[in-house]
C-alpha cells in the first residue's frame, strides 16, 4: 500500500494526523521529526517538525467515526 495516515506525536502531547500521505513521504517524515531548521507546507497546514517528537504510520484508512 503506497498511501496512508501519518500521526505525528508532537512535543504538547498534542497529536496531527495527515491523511492520503505517500509511504515516501512519510520515511521522510520519519527522519525529520525534531528538526529545528524544517517545515512543511501540507494543504491548508504548516508543520514544524522541530516540535514532532515521533511519526507514526497507519496503512489502512482512519475510521474517524469509530476513533480509529
């Protein structure tokens, strides 16, 4: 599966989740996170990953109804 959610744990406990995201990209996430000096510009949202602590993937579709 080539797309998937990408969880981002971020430094306030606070967690981001971007859906429809390449398995490409999310490595690349994966590596960033903590990276004082990276943002990405992802739709209508900004992410500093200097304030990510961990990314995490999920291949299947998130099911927002049910929590997950």
């Amino acid at each position: 599966m080539n797309k998937g959610t990408a969880i981002l744990l971020n430094d306030d406990q606070t967690v981001t989740c971007i859906e429809d995201v390449e398995r490409s990209m999310y490595k690349e996430m994966k590596e960033l996170a903590g990276c004082t000096d990276y943002h990405i510009k992802m739709g209508d949202r900004e992410i500093c990953f200097a304030d990510v602590q961990f990314v995490f993937w999920c291949a299947n579709d998130v099911d927002w109804d049910y929590g997950y």
